[in-house]
C-alpha cells in the first residue's frame, strides 16, 4: 500500500525537465541553419523567377522593336496609300466648289425677279426700289419679309460655307453690308406699317373701345394694342384670348400710347460674327509658293523645248529640205501638244496639292482652342461665347398713338407726321409733375416661346443695349417660366427688344457617342448627353435629323425629316437650342477631355474614311490615356440591322501609330499592351486592314467623296473625342 501511494505520488508529482543551455543553443542552430536554407531557396526562387521576367522581358522587347522596325518600314508605303485615300477631301471641295458656281447659274436661268444678293449692283437696286414703295400694310411687309430673310439667309450661308481661302475682303465687307442694309430696312417697314395701322380708329373693338390686331406669320408675330379710350381700369392687356400680354401702370392706361409686340423668330440684333482671317493668310502665302513652282515648272518646259529643238535642228542636216521641212512640223506638232498636256497635269496637280493644303487647315481651324476669351465681360453683359439667344428676338415698344383717321363729307382725313412713328418714353426723363415716387414700376410682361425651341432649363431674359451693342440682364426681375404652357413671365423697366437666354454648352460634355453605318452611303452619328439623344443621319452632302429623345421619351420637332447641308443643318440645330457643337471658347466653360488638336483632326479624317463599312463608339478608357492618343471601340458593320450582342475591338492611335489593345471595355484597369499576334501601323486605315473582312474593305474604297467629307465635317464640329 505504501509503495503504490509512492509511487502514484512520483507519477503526479514529477516535474518538466529544465532545457539545458547546450540544447537550447542547439536548437537555435538548427533554427538558424533552417532559416538560412530558406531564405537560399527565396533567393534561388526570386533569382529564378527575376531570370525568367527579364528573359520575357527581353524577348517582348525585341519583338517590340521587331515590329516598331516593321512599322517603320512600311510606313512610307502606308502614308502614300492613306493620302491617295484622302485624295477625297480636295475632290469633295472641287464638288461643292462646283456646287456653289451651279447655283449662281441656275439663279441666272430662273429669271424669277429675285436679285442675287452675292452680286452687289443686283442687291443695292432691290434696296432702293423698296425703300421707294410706301403706304405699305403689315400684311404686305410681311409677305416681302419672306424674300428678305430669304436673301439675308443666303447671304449667311455664302459667309459660313465658302472656306475663308476662297473669301476675298472686299466681298465680306460687301456682304455684311448687305445684310445689315435688309436688317434694317425690314425693321423700318415693320415700323411704318405700323403706323398706318395705327391710324386706322375704325380697327376699334366694340365692347373695350381699343384697338387689337394680331397677324401670325411663319417668320413673324406681331401683336398691336392701341389705347383709345384711355380707360384708367383698364391695365391687363391681353391679346386674342391668351395669356400673352402686358400688366400696364395707371399712368399708361391714361396716355396716348400703343403696345405692340413684335416677335420675330430670327434674331436681327445681335451682331454678326467675324470671319476668321488666319486662314485667307496662310492660303495667300501658300498660293503664292504653288504660282512660283508653277512658273518654275513652266520655265523648265520651255528650256527643255528649245534644246529639243536645237538638237533636231543638228540632225536634220543630213536629211532631204522637203522630208526635213514636214518632219519638223508634226514633230513640233506633236512635241508642242504632248508639252501642252504635260504642263496641265503639272499645274493639275499643284493644284490639288494647294487645295489637299487647304482644306487640312480648314479642318484644323474648326476644333482649334482659343488661346483666351475675346475680351472681359462688364457686369451684367451676356457672354455670348458661354449663352446663346433662343427663340428669336421679341421687339417690345411703347409707341406714341399717331393722330387717328376723321370722316368728313366722305372722306377719311388724317394728319401725317413727318417725323413718322415715335416712341413713349417710359419712364420719363422729367418726372417733376408727378406726385408719387412708384407712379412708373416696372411692366409685367408675359411671352410664348417659339414652339420649335428646346428649353433644357429655366430661360434666363436679356435686354439689348443700343449703345453697348450688347445684351444684358440688368433691369429685369420676378422671371418665371410655365413650361407646360410654354410661358415666360417678367418685370421689365425700359422697353426694347427682349431675348432669351441658355447655356450653350448645356449638353456639353457628351456621355457617349457612336458613329453606325446605314444603307450604301449613308451613316448614322449618335450623340448622347444627360437630357438628350440626338441622331442625325448623314449621306452624301447632307445632313438630316433623325430622332431627339428627351427623357426616355420620343421627342418631334419640325426639323425632323429635312435634308439639309451640313452648315445649315448645324445652325438650324442651334438655334432650336439643340446645341453639341463646341466653339474655339467652350473649352473655358466645360470640362473637356483635352486632346492634342492635330491627333484629333487625323482621328476624325480616317474615321470617317472608314465610316461606311465600320462602326466606331465612345470607349471609358479615352479618358484615362494621354492627351496625345485617342481611343475608340470599333466593330465591322455590313449589315442594316443594328447587331444586338457586338463585339468591339479596342483601337489606340497617336497620330503617326495605331494599334489593338489586349483591354476590353469591361477591363478592370487601363493598359497600352499590344493585342496577341497583332502588328502597328500608321495609320488606322491599315490597322483595321489586318482583319476586316475583304467586302468591308472594298465598300471603304468605293465610298462617295462627298459622304466621308460630310462625316468628317460632323465628327470636327461635335469634337467627340475630347467633349465626351
């Protein structure tokens, strides 16, 4: 019993045996040598695995340089094919050139009566003959408006579409000119019209005792309210049963006055704008180059001519006189026509050289950045590079009533003023017969928007300055705009012509865009911004709205299903308040995605050569790459139905390279790694070349000149690789 309880008590009791200091050291050894070979094997593994990323390394290197040197090699041989390619863009100048004499001439054979305002004695007469007819009603004005903005609309357009190389300055004095005098001269109408309206006492409502007349015209619309019978009750004046109108103060319902508001759906008031001037210059000096090569070229001819003949004058010694004599002759003949047509081919082709130079900077004006802003805006004064005017002008004058008509034995006396219509000067400059000091507050005046305008935000309302020549916002108060009504309603202190107003880039920038191709020469631009889609069809040399989409919904406007060409299509676009079209200033007003404006312009030209067989889209990663590369998605598109699941291709161009990226749109993180058994190219033409399908590339080539001018113009004017 003792021993087991010994020994139960030893088992229990026993204690862990202390390490000793030889072991422990031993054990530190062992952990040492454990992690020395550790640490090796990482070594020999990181040395390893450093081996074999430089040796891939190495190799992609060299086959980078393999195919850099390949590029390079043929890249002369690219470039020659590529400006044959863009041979189109001076072809599609010389048709509209021809487009531009062809209208001339058929204005000359159509013997309708209208002057051609481009030729100055045929304008400068129309303006004196009608400046000679009077007694004019404002039935009759408005009629001959519609020639008048006819004119002025043409003399615009020969402004914008003849390239400023082809402008001389004396003609853009001559026109501007002219379009000023029809400005003018329409408004001066309008206002003796009005007078002879005004006269008219027997125009009286019976039931108010005043005077109301309304005429509503595609280009004009203008209300006339005549106070006669001075009614201190009578302040709300609304015109034929709507809301358009005035709030008068009790000092005008007492006066001799007339309201009438003339809206005019064009804008007449704001200045012209400049003609760029950069361009005539550098083509002056270009030209100036082309006619000494020219005549160099002549020159040499001439040279080569009569040493050829000297040369058969030396031969023709041992030959028979009558043999020699006809000899000479055809072969002077024949040496003179084969000269003659050489000389043409050279003076051909140095022609279009200097047209190919031309119409490149043209192209490059269009999306060059200003360096500044024209000048300083003072308080209160629209900028125009940031506003645009919407909806036309709204010409709001108070009018001394003229002295009206009186029957007597049968006939209708009137006296006639000699200093015409004048207008009520309201306020007074002299107020010291009045007793109260708010005997002249503000008028209240309620306006329609033109029903063709597209307002994406409340309108801001200017007033013109006539001595600033500008518009401004000052003296305007309490607006408020009644969008299911198309309202807009205002306090205005002083009477003038009245506009509204709206961010021009409000569209700006784009979310996405996409270039489609259509039928056979045709294709379809989209564009994208956050309250609309705006699809505009283009083929040949125009242009034509296809659909508008404003929140998620269908939207029609009068524009739709209009072919027009590509500058009067973008103007009529604007001026419904469809505006994606940047300006030289809009890179100080929206954030833009910077681009270098030369990579950019010869982005857009091989697009749009490609753009017919080939369709192109905004791609996430052209925002994250440099401002010297652009990127786009591109996918072949032969077929008329849109393709519902498409593949894009990923593409990278520089400016001098192109190639396909290994990405996707829906790659995680941007990379410029070249795309497995791809190759660069120079340009994008020769890159899509690799592998699209032979009937693409043959559609590419029989593409009308004029269709990929067209398209390249849009692609210039919306800018969609630096705006999106």
């Amino acid at each position: 019993m003792l021993s087991l309880f010994f020994a139960t008590t030893n088992k229990s009791g026993k204690k862990k045996r202390k390490i000793t200091k030889a072991e422990r050291l031993k054990q530190l050894q062992e952990e040492e040598e454990r992690r020395q070979k550790e640490e090796e094997e990482a070594r020999v593994k990181y040395e390893k695995e450093e081996m074999e990323r430089l040796e891939i390394q190495r190799i992609e290197k060299e086959k980078w340089h393999q195919l850099e040197a390949k590029d390079l090699e043929r890249r002369h041989e690219e470039l020659e094919e590529l400006c044959l390619l863009e041979g189109c863009f001076p072809e599609a100048e010389k048709l509209k050139r021809d487009t531009r004499l062809l209208s001339q001439w058929k204005h000359y054979i159509q013997c309708d009566g209208s002057p051609d305002p481009s030729i100055s004695p045929e304008i400068n007469t129309f303006i004196s003959l009608w400046k000679e007819e009077t007694n004019e009603t404002l039935e009759e004005v408005i009629a001959k408006s519609k020639l008048v903005l006819k004119l002025i609309d043409k003399l615009k357009l020969i402004l914008l579409e003849t390239p400023p190389y082809d402008l001389e300055d004396k003609n853009i004095k001559q026109y501007q000119g002219s379009i000023l005098e029809l400005q003018e001269l329409l408004h001066l109408k309008f206002n003796i019209a009005t007078e002879i309206l005004l006269r008219a006492s027997t125009l009286a409502d019976l039931d108010s005792g005043n005077m109301e007349k309304v005429i509503q015209d595609e280009n004009v619309t203008l209300y006339v309210w005549a106070n006669l019978k001075k009614n201190p009750r009578y302040k709300s004046v609304r015109f034929s049963e709507t809301q358009i109108g005035f709030e008068i103060p009790r000092i005008l319902a007492t006066s001799d006055i007339a309201l009438r508001l003339l809206h005019t759906h064009y804008d007449h008031v704001t200045p012209l704008r400049p003609v760029p001037t950069s361009l005539r210059e550098y083509t002056a000096t270009v030209n100036h180059l082309v006619k000494d090569e020219v005549k160099y070229e002549e020159t040499a001819v001439d040279k080569e001519l009569q040493e050829e003949g000297k040369q058969q004058e030396n031969e023709s010694n041992s030959v028979d006189e009558e043999q020699t004599k006809f000899e000479e002759q055809s072969g002077s003949e024949v040496q003179r026509s084969f000269v003659q047509e050489e000389s043409e081919a050279t003076k051909c082709e140095v022609e279009m050289k200097l047209l190919s130079e031309t119409v490149l900077s043209a192209q490059f004006l269009l999306i060059k950045n200003a360096n500044e802003k024209p000048y300083i805006f003072e308080d209160n004064e629209v900028d125009l590079c940031q506003f645009t005017t919407l909806g036309g002008v709204y010409h709001l004058d108070i009018l001394e009533l003229p002295p009206q008509c009186k029957p007597m034995k049968g006939w209708m006396i009137v006296e006639i003023l000699k200093e015409g219509l004048q207008k009520y000067i309201y306020p007074p400059e002299t107020t010291e017969d009045v007793e109260t000091e708010n005997a002249f507050p503000p008028i209240e005046v309620t306006l329609e928007v033109q029903e063709n305008v597209i307002l994406f935000e409340d309108p801001m309302v200017a007033r013109w300055d006539a001595e600033g020549k500008h518009w401004q916002t000052d003296g305007i108060s309490n607006v408020s705009y009644k969008p299911e009504d198309r309202l807009v309603t205002f306090s205005l202190e002083t009477f003038g012509p009245v506009t509204l107003i709206q961010d021009a880039h409000i569209n700006m920038p784009f979310q996405s865009w996409e270039l489609t191709p259509l039928d056979v020469d045709q294709v379809l631009l989209t564009v994208t911004t956050v309250f609309t889609t705006i699809q505009i069809q283009i083929k040949e040399n125009l242009c034509l709205l296809a659909s508008i989409t404003l929140s998620n919904k269908k939207h029609f406007s009068i524009l739709e299903g209009k072919w027009m060409t590509p500058i009067s299509f973008i103007c009529a676009l604007k001026e419904a308040g469809l505006n994606i079209f940047p300006s030289e200033h809009s890179h100080f007003y929206v954030v833009i995605n910077y681009k270098d404006p030369l990579i950019e312009m010869k982005a857009y030209r091989q697009l749009a050569l490609l753009s017919s067989a080939f369709a192109f889209g905004w791609s996430k990663w052209n925002i994250v790459c440099s401002s010297n590369k652009v990127i786009v998605k591109l996918k072949e598109h032969l077929s008329e139905k849109p393709i519902q699941k498409p593949n894009w291709t990923l593409l990278m161009f520089s400016g001098d390279r192109a190639q396909r990226l290994k990405i996707n749109e829906n790659s995680e993180t941007f990379s410029e790694a070249l795309k497995e058994e791809t190759e660069f190219h120079s340009t994008l033409y020769h890159m899509v070349k690799d592998f699209a399908s032979q009937k693409a590339m043959e559609k590419v080539r029989s593409s009308s000149c004029q269709l990929i001018d067209s398209v390249c113009y849009m692609l210039l004017s919306t800018r969609v690789l630096s705006y999106s």
